[in-house]
C-alpha cells in the first residue's frame, strides 16, 4: 500500500479498501504490473522516491547494490572480526535458500559439512538487526503456536523484496514479463512478499506447518488472538492447493486461505485472496 501510495496510485488503494471485488477484478491487470515493479523496486525509501520520480529501474537497482554494499561494510563495522565470515556467508546463501522448492534453511548450502553451532550467532546477529526474519515450523496447529515451535527447522527471509530481488540478480524484463527459467525464484519472490504483508499488520503469530511423514507443507500459518489460518502462497494462477488440501482434512481450521494472481473466490473450503488483495487478510479472517 505504501508502495501504491508513493507513486500516485491512490485509487488503487481506496479500491481495495472499499471490497468490492467485482470492481477490483475489472482492475486486476493494473493491480498485477504495480505488484511486479513492486516485486523488483521493493520498499527501501530511497529505491521508491527514484522509481516515482522516474520509473527507473536501473537507477532503482543501482541503489538497491549501494544498500548491499553499506550492509556488508557494517558486518565488519559493528561485530568481531571472527563472527565477519559467517554472517556474510548466511546473508550471501538466502537466494540460493529460498530459491529451493523446499525453502527450509539448510546449513549445508552455506558450506559442506556445516553445523547449526558454527551458526547461531551469526544468525542471531542479523536476525537482531533487523536484516532477516526468521519463521519456524510448528508441528500442529494449536494454540498458543509457540508451544509446537520446532526451532531445528525454519526460512529466513530478507527484511525487503527488492533487495532480495537484487542480490538474485533479476533484471525488470524477467520479472515483468515473465520467463519459464525464473519460476522456482518467482515463487521465493512471492513468499517474501507475502511474509512482508504478514509482518505489516502487526497482530499476527507467523508459522509454517510440514507434516512429519509426507511432502505436505503449508507457506504460512497465523495465529491471531484464539484462531490459526493456513496460508497457502501461489506465485501465478496455479489453483492446485495439494498441501493446504492435505492440512484442512487433517486439521479442519476455521477458514483456510490461498492467496495466487487468481481473482478473488470463495469456496466450500478455502478463500482464493490475490496477491494484490493481502492487505484485506484481516477483514476476510474477522
């Protein structure tokens, strides 16, 4: 929304704030070119006011890389010499992490042979800066979601979709027109985004869920107050919800959300939220 909002994009959100979704979906390709210069511009402050002045990608990317850049400066900058090393080779593995069709962190990606122990505080240094987010699996659904946390497996994200997009390297011409080659990481692009929404309504306890014994897993799943929601997470218009299918016979949640470039649809089971549409979670789950 603040993204809409920097480049004069108000009615965009005022439509989305009215719920009217006939309307809304007369609108979707509008919706979908804004969310793709999202995916690639993100939301650094410098890299918005660039592109709403001037819609340039290039210049937005060159920001994006000076904002990289300072990071990696301040890992020497503020820590031990000793912990440098480790903490950028956390940061430099999150695309290749999330670039997996499983996007559970494996230390092995940094380094052959490597321990969650030689990890931990560089982990901890970058989740406490801010510069990741960390969400773990929950073995079940219950609440309070804390006590089924399983700390041995979690993803981390980035703290924004842009730099996310420029440390893969993705030029404006893939993501917006779209390329076979970029889906694994059109998917990862897609969960940080969604992760970022989540993080924005500040009321949400954020989850993901993977049965014990089979490939089933669900993107997210939110507590908010005494319900959890499963939250399924499609990069385009693929309806298949095989693992969020697999959780509701399992766990039979009070609603249960898919959220993909599909139009906004209501189901015996599931509610089909676009991408564009995330803000609206709260009032659908109300």
């Amino acid at each position: 929304m603040e993204f809409l909002e920097a480049i004069g994009e108000t009615k965009l959100i005022e439509l989305l704030q009215s719920g009217d979704w006939k309307l809304i979906t007369i609108y979707k390709t509008r919706y979908i070119e804004r969310l793709r210069q999202y995916f690639y511009v993100g939301g650094m402050p410098e890299a918005v006011l660039r592109f709403s002045q001037n819609g340039n990608f290039k210049e937005v990317r060159d920001i994006q890389r000076q904002i990289l850049d300072a990071y990696e400066h301040d890992f020497s900058k503020h820590t031990p010499g000793e912990i440098v090393p480790r903490i950028r080779m956390v940061w430099n593995s999150i695309p290749a992490q999330l670039a997996k069709e499983n996007r559970k962190f494996i230390y092995g990606i940094i380094k052959e042979g490597s321990r969650a122990k030689d990890y931990e505080i560089a982990l901890s240094w970058l989740i406490d800066c801010g510069l990741i987010h960390k969400i773990c699996r929950a073995s079940k659904p219950g609440i309070p979601l804390k006590a089924y946390e399983d700390r041995s497996s979690f993803k981390l994200f980035l703290s924004d979709i842009g730099l996310l997009s420029a440390m893969g390297d993705i030029d404006p011409k893939t993501l917006l027109e779209g390329n076979k080659i970029f889906s694994e990481f059109k998917g990862a692009l897609t969960e940080q985004y969604v992760l970022q929404q989540l993080n924005s309504f500040n009321e949400f306890v954020i989850f993901y869920w993977s049965a014990e014994r089979s490939t089933a897993e669900v993107d997210f799943i939110i507590q908010k107050g005494g319900i959890v929601i499963p939250l399924e997470v499609k990069a385009e218009e693929n309806l298949q919800a095989k693992s969020l299918k697999v959780y509701v016979e399992k766990f039979s949640p009070q609603a249960s959300i898919r959220t993909s470039m599909s139009d906004y649809r209501k189901q015996e089971w599931l509610i089909n939220l676009p991408l564009y549409a995330i803000n609206r979670l709260n009032q659908i789950i109300n």
